[in-house]
C-alpha cells in the first residue's frame, strides 16, 4: 500500500481504470497538456493519448453534452468542470439530458458518465470558487453525487462513479486535495455509493458532515471536552442519501447535528431532518440541528471567516443540541 | 475608406499604426490625439504596469489574494478607453486592470478587489464601469443590454467589452454578439487574444484562422490589430464607436497581444510555454513602443520617464498599505446586500450569529 494524498488517488484511480478500460476518456479546460488546473489529470495524456485524454474549449455545455453523446456511443466520460462554480453554463445538459435519458429512453440508453468538480470554500479563492451546491444536484432525479473525505474514499468511490451505469457528479473538496496522506491500496476497489460510513461511535449524539467539512470537524471533536459520546457519521453520498444509517443512529442516540458548509435554505441538512423526523420521531430527544453557512452570497476572502465552519460554532453547536432538555 | 473595409479577416490582414519600434507604418492611419491625452494614456499604462508588478510581488510574500496580471495587453486596453467618452459603459471580464483605471476606476478599488473585499467593485457615481466578471463569457449579453439600452433610450453611448480568445468558445459570446447584431446595438466587442485560456493555446480553442473572421457569421464588421499597438487600438475604436452611434451595430475587434504573466497567481506558465516564446513576446512590449512614439514626437524624455515612474511606484505602495489598513466586512456587511430589505429569517440568521459572536468574545 501506498500513503496517498486526496489528489494522487484520484489520479492514480483515473489512470487505473483508463489501463483496464479502454472506454474511459478523461477531458476538461486544461485537463489534458497541463493536466488540469490542480493537477488531477497530471501525466494521462502522456501516458493514454490525446484521443482518450484531452483539452477542450471553454464551453461547458459542450463538455457535459458531449459526454451524454459518447456515453451513448460506447465511451465511459470522466468529465472534468474546474470549479463546480463554472458548472452552470453545464447545467442545461445535466439537468435536461444527463439526468434524464434513462427514463426518457424508457432504459434503452443509459449514461454512464461521471462529472468531476473541485468544490467548496476555505482556500481563499475569487467569487465563484468557493461554492458547495450538493442541492443543485441532489434535487434532480436521476443524478448521483459523491463527496468523499478521504484518499481512501475518494479512490472507492470514484472507481464506483466509473463503473455505475448511471451519471455521477463526483465533488472534490479543494480544500482537501493536498491535507494529509492516507494508506491507499494500489489494487482497485470499490466504496459502494450510497452507503454512509459510522467514522467514530457514540451513544449520546450524532453528528452528519462530508467533504473538507467533515475533517475539521474531527479535529473540533477531538478538542472538545464532554463525558458524552458522540457518533459521527460521514454521508460520503448526497443523492442517493444513507438516511437508514442516520435514522439508526438517531434512534439510538436521539440527537441529530448536521453540519456543512452550504447555505441554510433547502440543504441537504433540511432532507436528513426531514427524514429523520417521519421516520425517528419519537426517539428524539432534541430538535434536529444544522450548522451550516448563512442564507448569502459566500463572501470573497477577507469576509469569508464569517460564512465557514470553523471549530467555535461546531463547538457551540455540539454544546447547545447536547444541553437541550424536552 | 473605413479600417473595416480595408482590413478583411478572411485574408489575415491586420491593422497597424506603429511598428515594434514605435515607428510610424501608416502615416495616414494615425488617430488625432492630443497631446495631453497621449501622455495620460501612457501615464496610465505605467500605472497599470507598476500596480500589476507589485500586486505580483504583494502576492508571493502572501499579502495579496489571487488575481489576473494584465502585464502585456496595456495597449489594448488603454486605446480602446481612451477612443471612448466617459459615459460609455465598460463590460469587462477579469483581465482589465488597465482598462479600469483609465474609465475612472480608482488603484485603491482594483487593488481592494484582488485584495478580496467587495467593496473593490463599488465603484463611484458617474463610473460606467461594471465589476469585474469571472464566469467566462457571461459578459457580452451585459454588453448587448446595456447597448441596447442606450439605443432605445437616445442615449449618446456604446457598450464596450472583453473577452479572451478562450471565451469565444463560449456558448455565450455567440448569444450575446448575435443578439447586439441583431438589434443593431451599439457594442463594441474586444478579444484580447493573448494566445493561451489559461495552458490550451489558442489553435485548441478555434479552428478559424483568425478570432475577427467570425464576425461575418454575425453580419458585423469584425477586424484583427496590432494589441500591442495603442494608436491602433484606438484608431479601430473610435471608428467602431462612430458605427455605432450611428445605428450600424456592433464591431468585433480581435485585438492580437500576448499575456505576460501568468493567468492568475496560482498558474504556472513554465508548465505549458517555452521561454523563447516569452522572450520574443518582451520585444513587442506595447509600453516601449509607445514610449518611443512619444521620444520621436518629443513628448517624452528618460527623465520625464524616471520622474513618471518613481510618482507611480510610490502611489502604488501608499494606495497597497492603504488596502492593507482597510477594515475586513463586518457581519453586517455581509449580510445586508443580500436583499433591499433582509427577510424575517434570515435577520434571524444574522442575530443569531452576533450573539454567538459575542457570547464567544466573553468566553
């Protein structure tokens, strides 16, 4: 086994599954020479070819509508958005088509297609680059979309995103790309999309987080001082959502936290409690929480410590959820 | 006869006034300029050269946030604002420092901007200029809206904007230049084709010879220039506007230049460009090139230049410790702009975190 950085096992998995699979074929803005602007893709042109592995103009309808057409004619598209903040122009095609030619079809063409895209804040970056837009996926149909949290996970479930029959919007915490090393197996595996992971066990609460979010919180949950025990819980897949995981903890601690770094407003914590709360009602012992970033326009740099998440407000929240009396 | 009719895309003419030594090519071609103009024209592409070098510096000791130099393509924005009036509007995308300090965005703005604090695109009344637009593409329907705004409303005004020659590949400059051509609009568009959208050369991003050919598509004139050739620059503006406010549509301009630097601060050049290349690119330095024009009219002498660069280097570090002083948003701030009037919950949202603020401050 290898140490791998979040960043180098998702190329070593692009170039694992190129190797195996001649279908697949890497593409994006500066994806192929350059191999991308974080260097994701660095080394597969050279190594697979300009056919399989390539620049594109700067277009991104073209770069998802395309996908839908060779994913439709025999390829496996690993698509490349820069910043998933630039994905709009591509939204057209996710949410008109990409979403939608299975059911359209009536199951006669199905895309297997996976679109990744570097996502989230704390990397002071210009407007457009710090966004977490989970809903806009998760709210269509027909979409998959997994953030994972570690070189681990990152490399199982991209290798699922590759396989899966269905498109899959794959979401890179850039904050991540380079935070640590983590033993990564060389051969290939898979992490099955769709199914949480219980991080840590606990009794008394349980904590929902992903992504970039989910890694400073277990560095708050390690300063923070309490004789109860707290389950963490790490969604690893937005849509399809792991709620069972989550409604059997609940039921066993009776405490939900979910803590993200989206805007408040129809999140993903807002489906989890929702769920939890047709489903877990009665074990509960104190309203569902969320910590998350306020309902604004996420600030440029020198006001964006105002909308992250950092270790005070997940401390306050734990504080407050565990203090709650019925 | 027009600079359009004489200039035909299809035939890879392109128009120039000066060569790369700041010799007149083509007598006749010479815009009228005062001489007072001219020398605000160069004063300001110092201004943005200097401002552009030391951000570069500011941001490798860590003191600056990411941002586009603009070192290279000086001429080819500071001919086109200068051919403008000041009620003209500017669209532009995120390379257009030089632009912006010539239609009367202030250094301190721009620089507070790079700085990360939005209140470096607020900019002063009676300032047509709009903020700095980073989704690429997205701004020539601004244009064509604000052109079509100033058409319906008589208003003596165009819309000028930019673009890269990576944009053009966008669905969205072909939406918005169709829809001013279209309504006859009176826009002006520029692609600063500096050769590379950030490492994918420019061959990668169109097949067609050139980025002004594809005018014709639109039913528009369309032109390539020197970008490195200011007098240019302006000459084919100051036509394009006269177009314009004559009801004649819109003008492609395929301004030819070459980026400098890097695309952002967080880019590497070295990764996808030879050193030859850049070297060849310093020769054509559009600042030089006027700066001789300006020596040959004796306009300008090394001292007026030393005098000139010194003022500008110092105004540069005063107006960066400025920034460096100014007071981060407040929670307020970044709340308040989000409607006219801050809906009920999200008020809440706004107290809830000042009290936890000041709880944490207690603690």
């Amino acid at each position: 086994m290898a140490q791998m950085t979040f960043l180098q096992a998702i190329n070593q998995t692009l170039d694992q599954q190129m190797e195996k699979d001649a279908s697949v074929v890497v593409f994006g803005e500066d994806a192929g020479f350059e191999g991308g602007v974080f260097r994701v893709t660095a080394g597969l042109q050279k190594k697979y070819g300009e056919d399989r592995v390539f620049d594109t103009p700067i277009a991104e309808a073209a770069i998802i509508g395309s996908a839908v057409g060779m994913a439709i004619n025999g390829l496996k598209p690993v698509a490349e958005i820069q910043f998933s903040g630039f994905m709009f122009p591509g939204y057209n095609q996710i949410a008109m088509h990409l979403a939608r030619f299975r059911n359209r079809s009536r199951g006669k063409y199905n895309l297997p297609v996976v679109i990744r895209m570097p996502m989230g804040g704390g990397v002071r970056a210009l407007e457009h680059h710090s966004e977490s837009l989970e809903t806009l996926f998760a709210h269509i149909p027909g979409l998959k979309l997994v953030v994972p949290s570690t070189p681990y996970d990152a490399k199982g479930l991209l290798t699922a995103a590759i396989k899966d029959p269905d498109p899959v919007i794959f979401f890179e915490p850039k904050k991540i790309y380079r935070a640590g090393k983590q033993e990564v197996p060389e051969e290939e595996y898979t992490v099955e999309i769709g199914k949480a992971k219980i991080v840590q066990k606990g009794d008394d609460l349980t904590i929902v987080s992903w992504g970039a979010v989910l890694r400073d919180l277990q560095k708050a949950l390690a300063n923070y001082k309490t004789d109860k025990s707290i389950e963490l819980i790490d969604l690893r897949t937005i849509a399809p959502m792991d709620s069972a995981a989550v409604i059997d903890s609940v039921k066993k601690t009776g405490r939900l936290l979910v803590i993200s770094e989206q805007v408040q407003s129809f999140n993903v914590a807002s489906e989890l409690m929702a769920r939890v709360n047709e489903e877990a009602f009665e074990y509960l012992e104190a309203p569902p929480q969320r910590l998350n970033g306020f309902d604004i326009t996420v600030p440029l740099p020198k006001g964006e410590h105002h909308h992250a998440i950092d270790e005070k407000k997940m401390h306050h929240a734990i504080t407050k959820i565990l203090g709650y009396k019925i | 006869m027009s600079i359009v009719d004489r200039f035909d895309p299809l035939k890879k003419k392109m128009f120039q006034v000066l060569d790369q030594e700041g010799n007149i090519v083509s007598k006749d071609d010479v815009p009228e300029i005062d001489d007072k103009t001219l020398l605000e024209m160069y004063r300001v592409m110092q201004l943005a050269r200097i401002a552009d070098i030391k951000a570069l510096q500011y941001q490798r000791q860590g003191r600056m946030l990411t941002f586009a130099p603009v070192q290279g393509q000086e001429a080819a924005q500071i001919g086109p604002m200068a051919a403008l009036k000041k009620t003209d509007w500017l669209s532009p995308a995120f390379r257009e420092m030089a632009a912006f300090l010539y239609h009367g965005v202030t250094l301190e703005q721009t620089y507070l901007y790079w700085y990360g604090n939005e209140f470096g695109s607020r900019f002063d009344d009676g300032v047509h200029v709009l903020p700095v637009n980073v989704p690429i593409g997205s701004q020539i329907s601004h244009a064509a809206g604000l052109a079509y705004a100033a058409k319906i409303q008589k208003k003596d005004q165009v819309a000028l904007t930019y673009i890269g020659d990576g944009g053009t590949s966008h669905g969205e400059f072909h939406e918005g230049m169709n829809f001013a051509a279209v309504y006859n609009a009176p826009m002006i568009t520029i692609v600063q084709n500096n050769q590379y959208a950030i490492s994918t050369p420019r061959h990668k991003q169109t097949k067609s010879e050139t980025i002004a050919q594809k005018a014709i598509a639109y039913g528009i004139p369309g032109v390539q220039v020197d970008g490195n050739d200011v007098l240019a620059m302006y000459a084919v503006v100051k036509e394009a506007r006269e177009r314009a406010i004559k009801g004649e549509g819109p003008t492609l301009i395929e301004a030819y230049t070459y980026r400098l630097g890097p695309h952002t601060t967080s880019d590497d050049p070295t990764i996808y460009r030879k050193d030859e290349e850049v070297e060849e690119w310093k020769k054509k330095d559009p600042i030089i090139r006027f700066r001789n024009y300006l020596i040959n009219k004796k306009l300008w002498t090394d001292k007026k230049e030393e005098k000139l660069v010194q003022e500008l280097t110092d105004l540069v570090g005063e107006t960066f410790k400025k920034v460096e002083q100014s007071q981060a948003p407040t929670v307020d701030e970044v709340f308040d702009y989000t409607y006219e009037t801050l809906p009920p919950y999200l008020a809440k949202q706004k107290e809830a975190y000042k009290a936890f603020l000041k709880e944490s401050e207690e603690n």
